[in-house]
C-alpha cells in the first residue's frame, strides 16, 4: 500500500469514526435494556392479570366465533377491529372502537384514543381483563416503562420520527464504513506484531491503541451484521410504504368502492382463521383484521402468518379472506425487500435463540463501547500531543508551573 493510499485509508476510519461515534454509543447503550425488556418489565412490573383455570393441559381453545359474540354483547353498538391469540398463553385480544371513524379521526388527534381491548381466556371464553374506557383517566405509566420507552425511541430515532431513522440508518451506514475502513488499517499495522499483542510496557496511549485494535478485531463480524442490519431495519417505513401502494394497491384494486358490510352480517372468524392456516402451510396465523381498517379491504379479513420455527417467526404472509362468503382470496408472500428486512430482525436483536444469545449480544455490544470509546479517546490524546508539539514549538515550557498563566497572558 503506497504512503498516499494509506493516508487516505487514516482518513477514512478517522472522520467516520468521528461522525459516527456518538450516535452509535446511544445505540450501544440504549440496546443494553432493550435486550432484556421482557424479563425487566416482568421483573419490575409484573403482570396483574387474574390466574388462568387450572384445566387439564389438553383442554381445547373455545371457537373465536363465541369470544367474538361475547364482545359484542359487551360492547353493543361498537365495532371490532382485530382479533388477536397471544403467543406465550391461552388468551385471545379483541380490539374494539366505536367506529371506524373514530379510529381515523384518532390518527387526526393524536391525544385521543377511542379504541379499547378486552382479553378473554381462549379456553373457557370468559374474560379476564379490559382496558379502561377512553374517557377514564390515563393510568400512570410506570419508571420501568418510561425508561424502556425512552431508549426504544432514542435507539430507533433519537425521538425524531421518520427524519430521525433515516438519520440513524445514515449512521449505521457510516459505522460499516469506519469498520471497513479500521479493518483495511489492522492488516496493514499489525504485521509486525502477533494477533491480541497488547504491548503493556510502553506508553498508555500504545496500550489504548492495542486494545482499540485487538477488540475492534475480535467483534468485527458481529459488529458489521448488526451495524448492516440496523442500517435496514430504519427503512422499514419507507420499504412499508412502497409495498402498500404498489403490490398492496392492485391486490385490493377491484374492492377498493365497494362498502364495509355491517359486522353482523360477516362469515365465521374461526373459519377464517382455519382457512388462513391451510393457505400458508407450516404458518401460524398471529391476528386477524376486520372489513374496514386502513390498511386493508372494505370487504376482507386481513390475517397475518408467520414461520413456525424461530428464524421464521418475522416471515409474514397476509392471507385475505372474503368476510363475506368465507372463501379463500389469496395468499400474498411479501416482496424480496420486505422479507431480506424481514430477515435481518433476527441478525439485530438477537431474539432467536433465547437468553443464551441476549446474553452473548449484550457482552459483545459492551465490548463495542469499549472499541467506539477507546477510538475516542485515542483521538483526543492525539490532539492533546500535537497542541503541545505547537506549544513547544512556540517556546512554552509545559512542565513549568507559570506555564499556563504565560499562555493566557499571550492570548489576551
């Protein structure tokens, strides 16, 4: 490599190491407690829902067509907008409103919030908790959840919403170049010396360097998946959005004037959810939308599967079911960009392979700090070093004490 290459290469790492650097130690850190969000809300929180009937473990699930009949009794006059089984128990959500437009009208008004849940035992049918109603007051939020809340959005956005994910994907980019970057430099200074040296006998700052380097090294790999994947997990809105209005628009093109029929005169919601399952083999089906909502058709259930194994537990495949007659419409794999986004979840959070993994994630991401703060104090030392070069050079003696009232005196 010619002097002028590796220059350039110095460069690179140093001003993308700079830019970077903040950012990514918010992230670094911020990424510590939402790693272990679950077991710190149940930790701290808990959850105050009534016990479950102790029923034989091979008790089967009630049909949703009675939890559905059930909610409406409740709440007559209002309309549901999904349906929901929960993954780690034998409960299913309902999510009621009492219209569709009052739902609109609440992403108008963001204060307002019309929408209710009621949470029913899936075995028994009975209920087992609700929400409170929208003109209750607001429950207050715990420290636990404040906390949580506050590092999932300055880790997504720094609380800035689309312009602030797309600032930290541009973050991310720059972080896999400094890691490039750092990598084409490791090869090229550490020829001379066996890997993990860490020369301890000499100046502070080679030991800083060795480290620097040696841990830079060692967390590369790691550092570069999940630097990319942060990168496209901050496009999902704009990947989202290009979906919804170019395969999502001419799939639901020919029902797009026709009216939501009443939801008393809908086909069966546990036939829908059958159907889905035999449209997507080796899915399971996570939540059913009713005819009406946003994102969906005015005269379908939207159902949204899922891969059954933990890899593919973020592979998602909506199925439309005409709410009307109950046949199957179709099953719509999502485009390759929505599925490699799909993908790369996994990569980031490291939630596929239970606590083992978090744990692993969670030391290699201190080890990151580390390396991200190493690199900054290796780039204040070496300032430090040149200002005093200048200074000596100037004809200040800094290892006298008059020495800085002598600097400040020339400044005046």
């Amino acid at each position: 490599m010619t002097p002028r290459a590796l220059r350039r290469w110095f460069g690179i790492h140093k001003w993308t190491s700079l830019v970077c650097s903040i950012f990514l130690l918010i992230v670094c850190v911020t990424g510590l407690p939402m790693l272990f969000s679950e077991q710190i809300f149940d930790t701290f929180v808990g959850d105050d829902d009534p016990p479950y009937e102790s029923l034989p473990a091979d008790t089967p699930n009630a049909s949703l067509d009675v939890i559905v009949h059930k909610a409406m009794a409740l709440y007559p006059g209002q309309i549901i907008t999904s349906v929901n089984p929960e993954d780690d128990e034998p409960a299913v959500l309902i999510s009621m409103a009492p219209s569709w437009q009052a739902l609109k009208d609440d992403e108008t008004y963001p204060d307002r919030h019309s929408g209710h849940w009621i949470k029913f035992d899936a075995r028994t049918a009975k209920v087992l908790k609700q929400s409170r109603p929208a003109d209750a007051p607001k429950e207050p939020r715990s420290w636990t959840g404040v906390i949580l809340g506050t590092c999932t959005r300055l880790h997504m956005n720094l609380f800035a919403g689309l312009p602030g994910a797309l600032f930290m994907g541009a973050m991310g980019a720059v972080f896999v170049a400094s890691l490039v970057s750092g990598t084409v430099l490791y090869g090229r200074f550490m020829k001379r010396l066996p890997f993990g040296s860490v020369r301890t006998d000499r100046a502070s700052r080679l030991t800083w360097l060795d480290l620097h380097n040696l841990l830079g090294a060692t967390t590369l790999v790691w550092a570069t998946v999940v630097g990319f994947t942060g990168l496209v997990n901050e496009l999902q809105t704009p990947l989202f959005g290009l979906w919804r209005v170019t395969d999502v628009r001419q799939i639901l093109k020919p029902y797009a004037n026709l009216p939501v029929p009443s939801q008393g005169h809908l086909s069966s919601v546990q036939g829908a959810f059958d159907t889905a399952a035999k449209a997507a083999p080796g899915n399971e089906v996570t939540g059913l939308s009713f005819p009406g909502a946003s994102f969906g058709s005015p005269v379908h259930y939207v159902l949204w599967t899922r891969g059954a194994t933990p890899l593919r537990a973020r592979l998602f495949t909506p199925v439309l079911v005409d709410a009307r007659t109950g046949e199957l419409t179709g099953a719509y794999p999502m485009p390759w960009y929505l599925r490699f986004l799909e993908i790369s979840r996994p990569l980031h959070f490291g939630d596929y392979g239970g606590i083992p993994l978090r744990i692993l994630w969670a030391l290699l991401d201190m080890v990151v700090i580390f390396v991200l703060v190493s690199g900054l104090v290796l780039w204040a030392g070496k300032r430090r070093i040149a200002t005093d070069a200048r200074l000596r050079a100037l004809g200040y003696d800094l290892n006298e004490v008059d020495a800085l009232p002598a600097l400040a005196e020339s400044a005046r």
